[in-house]
C-alpha cells in the first residue's frame, strides 16, 4: 500500500486536467466541478475553468460570480471574459435592425420588394415582440415595399424589438436523445466544414450540418455580442426529440462543449432562415442592368 501510494505521487497532478477530463457532452458531471474548484485554489487559470464549467451546466450566477472574481483578479479584463460575463447574466433591451438599400446603378429602380424573416421568440428562456417596424405580414416573412429608388439614393428601413431573454442551457441532455444519437450528431458537427471566408462560414456550414444530420434540423439565425458590436450569425437546431437544442459548427471548431445545446444571452436568436434560403434580407425587383447592394446592421438602444 505504501509502494502504491509512492507511485502514484511520483506522477504529476492537474486538476485542471481532470475536470476537462471528466467533462461529458451530455452533462457536467458534480466531480468536473470539484476538480476545477481545486484548480480554482491554484491559478487564474483555474478560475476560468471552474466559470466556465458552472456556466455549462447551468449554474449561472455562480459562473457570473466567479468570471467577475477572474476579472478583478486579473488586473485587464480580456474581451473573451467579458463576453462570458455578458452571457451569463440577464438581457432585458431593446434590438434595432436596420435594412439599407443602395442604388449603385445609374438609373431609377422602381417597386423594390425587401424580405426578412420574422423575428420570434424562444421559449423558455427568451421572449421577443416587435415595438415598431417599416416592414409587414402575418407569416414568417415581413416585407416592405420602396416605391422608387434614384441613382446614389439609400433607403433606411427599421425594426424595433423588445428582447427579454434568461441564460439557459439543455443540460443535462434528456435522455430521449440516446447516446449513440448524440454521437452521431457531434460527430457530424465536427465533419462539416466551411468554404467561404466573406463573410463567413457560419451559414454554408450551418446547412450543411442540417443537410447531413441524421435527426431532422432547420437553420437558424441571430445576432452575436462581441465585445461593443452586433455581428449575425447561423447556426442549426434540432426539430424533433430536443426541439430547439442549437448546433453551431462553426463554434464546434473551438469549444464543442458550448456548441451544443447551451444558449447564452450574448448569442440572441432571433428567426429561422430556411424561409429566405439562408439570408437575413433579400430583394425582389425588375429592371435590366439594375444594380442594386443591400445589407443589415443591429445595434442595442
């Protein structure tokens, strides 16, 4: 016994490790958390492990409590941590979108169609209404009709949203998706690759992942808090057994943990984009050698 436990000191130990070590996709086991408590003890390093393994078993407030203990501890806040500490805590604001249409041509355009989806709520731990907007319908989509469009001219088209919206994750994952379906599931995530570069693999990776899944899925999109900017985003979700359990296979890349079925407050879903073949805005009009550009900001009032 004493021969045993000369051994087994004589290897090194890292709590840290261990707690990754115990880490299960489905849940946060309590000893991940006991692990990283005890990393915790020893470095800053640790601090952020254990914030981030309370945040992704859903204990949110302590998370808030320990990222703000990192921060102070820290001396210089980084962005990452200060997006964790947005994403863990309560959003009650107000969404402004914008939909900007330019005449880059040199002649009139007339009966310009803009299209969006229509922003929704997700339930349980986001609700979502729309305070005002240039745009109508009683479907998914909204649209909004720009009569006449001269050469140079730019037209401004908003929409004012009130979001409510709680942290909340789906762990731990219930068991109606079995093991060996969630395996598949992560396994596929972790295969699919995107192309573009501009502006992003986001979209194409996202419908590819809904192409490829073996459970059914759809595209969704939303916006992304990083740092003092809004930046849209695509992600996929399940339709059937965990309805709504998000999948992001860009996210996948770098921390598969938070790619799947958790939902932070700084990511803001806010409408499915099958509907529009994955653009958040999209123009219909006639007119030969017309040339027009449109585009979408958000920001936070």
């Amino acid at each position: 016994m004493i021969l045993l436990a000369t051994v087994l000191l004589t290897f090194p130990y890292c709590p840290v490790d261990s707690a990754r070590a115990s880490i299960s996709i489905r849940e946060v086991p309590v000893r991940a958390l006991l692990f990283a408590e005890q990393a915790a003890r020893i470095d800053g390093e640790g601090l952020l492990e254990l914030a981030r393994l309370l945040e992704l078993s859903g204990r949110f407030r302590e998370a808030g409590r320990v990222y703000a203990l990192a921060a102070a501890s820290g001396g210089e806040t980084s962005d990452w941590l200060k997006n964790r500490s947005r994403g863990v805590s309560a959003l009650d604001t107000t969404l402004v979108l914008e939909a900007v249409l330019r005449n880059r041509g040199d002649t009139t355009v007339e009966r310009v169609i803009l299209t969006m989806p229509r922003p929704r709520s997700h339930e349980p731990y986001q609700r979502l209404s729309i305070l005002g907007s240039d745009f109508t319908g009683d479907g998914r989509l909204l649209t909004c009709l720009v009569d006449s469009l001269p050469p140079g001219g730019v037209v401004t088209k908003t929409t004012v949203v009130r979001v409510t919206q709680t942290p909340f994750t789906f762990r731990p994952l219930d068991s109606v998706l079995s093991d060996d379906a969630l395996a598949d599931l992560v396994l596929t995530a972790g295969r699919v690759e995107g192309t573009r570069e501009d502006p992003g693999p986001c979209l194409e990776m996202s419908m590819e992942l809904v192409k490829r899944s073996p459970l059914p899925m759809h595209v969704e999109g939303g916006l992304v808090i990083r740092s003092d900017s809004l930046v849209f985003h695509a992600w996929a979700v399940l339709d059937t057994l965990i309805p709504g359990l998000p999948v992001d296979p860009l996210l996948f890349r770098s921390d598969s943990m938070m790619a799947v079925g958790h939902c932070p407050t700084d990511v803001i879903p806010l409408w499915g984009l099958d509907s529009t073949d994955g653009y958040e805005l999209s123009a219909l009009f006639s007119g030969a050698g017309a040339d027009l550009e449109i585009g979408m900001r958000a920001y936070l009032r």
